[in-house]
C-alpha cells in the first residue's frame, strides 16, 4: 500500500528532533483517528538504538499508544505503533473483517491473533497488501490496490485512491489535522507532558 514500507527509516541527526518528527508522524493514531503506522529503524544507523530506548521508555508510561517490535530481513528493526481501541475497531468492521478472513485470517476474530498473524507475515520479509487495513486506509483504496477491476486510480493523495475520493480525502485530512495538532503541541510541550494530558 504505502511504498515507503519497504525502505527503511531515514537517518535524523538529533534524537529530540527525532523524538518530535516521531511524535508528530505518530499523532494520528495517538489521537485516535488513525489505527497505526508502521516505521523501520536500520541496523546500520548506530543512533537508532538509543532512540528504540528513549521510544519505548516514553511509551512504557502511557496507554495512549501501543507496539509491537520485529525484526525484517535482518536489515532493520520495524514498529508497528498501534491504538488498540481504533485498531480493535477496524479490524472488526464487518467489511474489513470479510476481506481479512478471505485474505487467510481465522474465521474467529480475535484482536491479538490478527495482529500477530500479520506481523508474522511481515516477519518473512513480505508486506502484505491488508497492512493498508491495518493503517486505516479505506478498503476501496486496498482493493484497488490489490487490482480490483471496478476501482480505477483516482489519485495519491498519501497513498493511491482508488474510486470515489470523498471517502479517502475525509481520512486523509484527519490524519493530516491530527499531525498538525501534535506538531503544535510539541512547540510548547515535551512528548511525555502531551501524553500525561491527552
């Protein structure tokens, strides 16, 4: 869905300036208005496991956010950051759900299941075209992904549209809105002090 999956995470000199580029790429789902993303951290960026630390330290002390941590094609360390409520939520939407069962999932849905049964997959160094569910993207756009034959590319407005937009565009203006609200609160505030009052 998204081509940047499979490129790991670019190199950021500062781990506050990190710390603040994560936040803000991170705010949708600590919103709530997106269900998770998805970030790759190189083995070759010696920085990067300082920053895994001060990752999971400041998430350690929050419910707002949660992840899963793995290894991908013993290149780079990925994140899946999640909200468990908006994750939980999607997943289990009627539609999304059939897609996911016709797509090699268990027929009983179950919240840690579907998450670790992805993440498995992922683990083989395969992204699988459903991580576009799993991001929240509108099961049009994963189906014409996919290559349905009724869903023309409309556009790519942060991943590829497909059919009517008006659907896509509300999401994407969410995510971006939310983006912006935590860039603004990192302008006055430290990670850790947003998501004590969040």
């Amino acid at each position: 869905m998204n081509n940047k999956l499979n490129n790991c995470f670019c190199t950021r000199d500062n781990t506050d300036s990190f710390t603040k580029w994560l936040f803000q790429l991170l705010g949708p789902v600590i919103f709530g208005v997106k269900p998770a993303e998805i970030i790759s951290f190189p083995y070759s960026d010696k920085q990067n496991s300082y920053r895994l630390i001060e990752i999971k330290r400041i998430l350690n002390n929050t419910n707002k956010i949660s992840y899963k941590e793995f290894s991908y094609c013993n290149k780079c360390t990925k994140i899946l950051f999640y909200n468990s409520t908006k994750l939980n939520n999607t997943l289990s939407e009627y539609r999304n759900l059939k897609f996911l069962k016709s797509s090699g999932y268990p027929n009983n849905y179950d919240f840690d299941r579907y998450l670790n049964f992805i993440i498995e997959k992922m683990k083989t160094g395969y992204i699988p075209d459903e991580i576009g569910i799993f991001l929240g993207y509108p099961l049009k756009d994963v189906l014409g992904f996919i290559g349905h034959p009724s869903l023309k590319l409309t556009k790519i407005n942060g991943w590829r549209v497909y059919g009517d937009s008006k659907i896509s565009d509300i999401k994407y203006i969410q995510f971006i809105n939310a983006k912006n609200k935590m860039k603004e609160l990192l302008n006055y505030h430290n990670v850790d002090n947003i998501l004590k009052v969040i």
